[in-house]
C-alpha cells in the first residue's frame, strides 16, 4: 500500500489505516523505538502509540513523507518514556553514551541570561544542520536522531569507523560553538 | 575522619547532580532535534543505485589514489633531485664550465634510469633528454656565467636549454599564469589567509608545459600541479575509470574523495581538463568541501 493510500484511510477515519501503519512502518517505528529504550515491550506501545497519536492528528495534518513524520512521533514517545524511565533507573543503552556525547555540545554560560525555549532551540539546530555538509549532517542524524551506533553508520554510508567518529566529534564541536555564538543557555 | 568522610560525600553528591544537570541539558538538545526538517531526514535513508550512499571510493580505488601520489612524488623528486644538483653545480664554480652541464645531464640521466628500473613511467621529454644530454653538455660554451638558473639556461645552445628543460625553476605567479595552455587553469579562488610559497614552473622552450605551485596557512598546505604531459597521469586515468573532467566536478565527487584526519580534510584529485590539461589537487587542510570545489571551479 502506497503511502498516499495511507493517508487518505487516517483522512477518512478508516481504522485499517493502523493495520496498514503497523505493516508499512511498524518495523521502522520499532527500530527508532528501540535504539532509545533498549526494551523490547516498551518499544512496542510506543509503537502502538504512535498509530494513536497519528489518528489523532490526521486530519487536519497531512505529511509529505509519512515515515519520517511517524518516525518523529515514536521518537518523540520514546524519549518521553525514556525520561520516565531514567527517573527510576540509569541503564546502559545507547541513550545514554548518545546523551553523553552531547554533553560536548552544552555551551558555556557567561551570565544569567535566561534558558532558551524549545522552540528557539529547535530552530537553531535545525539552522545549524542545514549549514553541515551533506555527509556530515547524514552522519549526525543517524547518531543523535536515529541513535545509530558507530559500525551501523559506518557501514551505512561506506566509510572507516574512525571517520565517522571524527565527523561526529568536529560536528559536536560545531555545535557548540555555533549555540555560543548564538549566546544559548541551556 | 568522620569530617572528610562528610566532605567526600558532598562532592560525590554534588558530581552526581551536575553529571544530571548535564544529561538534562543534553537531552534538551536530543529533543530539539525532533524538528529537523523532513527533507534532512529524508536524505539520509536516502540510497544510490548500488543499494546505498557511499562516502569514499572502493579500497582499489583508494589504492590507485596512493599509487598515483607515489608516481607523482617520484617524478618529482626526480625533477627536484636535478635542480638540486644544478644549483649546488653552480656555487662551486661560479665561472660556468662545461663540466656543470655534463654532471646535471648525467644526474638527469641517472634519475631517468633509476626511475625506469624502479617501474615508474618517466615523461617521455625526460628520457629524450637523457639519451642526449652528454652530447648537449659539451655544446656549452665555456663563458657562460649565470646569477640564476633560467638565465643560464637561455644563454647556452640550443641542446643545452633541451636538457634542463625537465628542472623546474621558481618563476611569479604571473609568468606562471602567462604559461601556455597550463597557466590558464591555476586556481583564481583559495579560501583567506592562504600565501603562495613556491611557484615553479619549466623553462620556457621545453615541449610541454608544467607548473607546481604551494600555497600555505601556518601548517594547512594546498598543491596543485598543472602539466599538458604527463603520460602517467594517463594511465592513472584509465584506472580510475572516470570521464568526470575537474571542469564538470559536483560536491558530491568532492566530499567522496575527503577524509578527515586530526581535524583536517585530505584530498586529493587527478583529472584532466577538456582541452586535455592534467591537475593534481592535494589538500591537506582545515577546509570544507564547498571551499575545494570553489578552488576546482575556478581552474
């Protein structure tokens, strides 16, 4: 089923858009799922969710590319679960090296300028990607977005794993010069 | 000892809060990423036709760069080994003799045979020289006296200019731009902050045209060598299996020839131009692909 077709059942509230959901893109859904909480089961009703909150939105929504915008719901999901989850207990996944190579990215504080908002955040990164070469925006969404690890990216896109975590380590520097620069506080 | 006990407990408390304080704000940018646009996303999963987006060139292909780099490093070490000997000939007497000319051909020729032996695919200029550069070296008059090695060279005969045609000599950028054929295609647009270290180029009167030139940043370096006769490069050619001539070059033949080593990009690229002019580009600098491609495009 095309995902035109898709669409058009979420648009006329035919519940075998779920069904079609869960065949098209369940397993997409569930491998962004897991990469974040590294449970099986949890993964699966953040994949359930997803289905819902997309029924919830369509109509009025109508997104260009229907597996990226119910990527970006179960993403979302998940990292919501995840920090339910870390409040009782810190585990090991990739998560949480990704969160840890982040930290990289925090800016320096020079006052008592007030935290960003979310939104202003969002729209500085998504700035920021744009200005990334091709290879390198590629490499540090696969990682931060899709929390890949090393070798899954590196023989994604061809290249040495040592490139890779280069391109990430230049990229992550990158970015917090730019957020300094654009005087963020986290 | 129940004091620092104490103490140690607050700073591991204190550890673990901003180790917490840290994840948070780094999730905060986790988050923000949810609202990358798709188009980016999309990119990603994106796949060429063999089944996926591939950065760098095949392992034989990665091979045959360093193979072409040794070829041209030989050749010019080659060229470099006879200018050597030409000047450190012409300090120890500053007369001029025909005995100058006589060791330079004869280095010439040695260089020429050595590299032969060694498997190296030599100019062919170089190994015509070579057969006659004795018989040209007697040619020379004995008056001769130079202040540089050019003009040495165009006070002696004939066969004497034929055998050094092959040692670079340091020319201006502009006579080098003035060069036929090959000036036409040195790089009008470098990134800011680089200087021009060394321009070399063959005397005029050789049968081809060649021109080396460096240009530095404290310790970023870009080289680029422009010649209308280099039979190796050729063959090389061939190996590569490209047509893309440096003219037509897109960003993504760019980016797939750049690694990154230590915070600097590495590339190198041999194509010909479509009037049939060879260049060798090696970068080693902090340098983005859209910056090399501003180079190439303004060959």
């Amino acid at each position: 089923v095309k995902d035109t077709e898709i669409l058009d059942l979420y648009w006329n509230r035919d519940e075998r858009a779920i069904s079609e959901s869960d065949k098209s893109f369940g397993g997409y859904c569930h491998s962004i799922a897991f990469s974040i909480l590294r449970d099986r089961e949890d993964s699966d009703e953040c994949v359930n969710d997803t289905w819902l909150r997309a029924w919830n939105v369509m109509p009025p929504k109508r997104p260009d590319r229907l597996a990226i915008f119910l990527g970006t719901i179960t993403r979302n999901l998940s990292i919501d679960r995840w920090k339910m989850k870390k409040a009782a207990k810190r585990g090991n996944g990739e998560m949480e090296v990704a969160l840890d190579e982040l930290v990289e990215c925090i800016p320096a504080m020079h006052g008592t300028e007030e935290a960003v908002e979310a939104h202003e955040l969002e729209h500085m990164i998504n700035e920021f990607m744009h200005r990334l070469s091709e290879r390198d925006c590629n490499v540090f969404l696969r990682r931060y977005y899709y929390l890949e690890e090393y070798s899954v990216i590196s023989e994604r896109y061809g290249l040495n794993i040592n490139t890779v975590k280069t391109s990430l380590h230049r990229t992550r520097d990158k970015l917090r010069e730019y957020l300094e620069k654009e005087g963020v506080v986290l | 000892v129940n004091t620092k006990t104490y103490n140690e407990k607050n700073y591991n408390t204190d550890i673990n809060k901003n180790n917490d304080s840290d994840t948070d704000k780094a999730l905060r940018i986790m988050e923000a990423f949810s609202a990358v646009d798709e188009e980016l996303l999309y990119r990603t999963e994106q796949k060429n036709k063999h089944g996926k987006i591939t950065y760098i060139n095949s392992r034989l292909t990665k091979a045959t760069r360093y193979l072409a780099a040794c070829a041209v490093l030989a050749v010019i070490g080659i060229g470099s080994f006879a200018v050597f000997n030409l000047n450190t000939s012409k300090s120890s007497d500053s007369s001029g003799s025909t005995d100058n000319i006589a060791q330079i051909a004869a280095a010439v020729t040695e260089n020429a045979e050595t590299a032969s032996d060694a498997g190296v695919q030599s100019p062919q200029p170089m190994m015509q020289e070579s057969e006659n550069g004795e018989s040209a070296a007697t040619k020379v008059d004995a008056a001769t006296t130079g202040d540089a090695v050019t003009t040495e060279a165009a006070a002696t005969t004939e066969d004497a200019a034929a055998s050094l045609q092959d040692s670079r000599v340091e020319v201006s950028l502009d006579a080098a731009k003035s060069t036929e054929r090959t000036g036409a295609h040195i790089p009008d647009e470098l990134p800011e902050g680089y200087t021009l270290i060394s321009c070399r180029s063959i005397p005029e009167g050789s049968s081809y045209n060649d021109i080396y030139l460096k240009w530095s940043n404290a310790s970023d370096t870009i080289t680029v060598e422009i010649s209308d006769y280099y039979m190796v490069y050729d063959d090389l050619d061939l190996i590569y299996g490209s047509s893309v001539s440096i003219g037509n070059i897109s960003i993504e033949d760019v980016e797939s020839r750049c690694t990154y080593n230590n915070g600097k990009t590495d590339f190198t690229i041999d194509r010909k131009f479509d009037d049939g002019v060879y260049a060798t580009v090696t970068i080693n600098a902090d340098i983005t692909p859209e910056e090399i491609l501003a180079i190439l495009k303004s060959m």
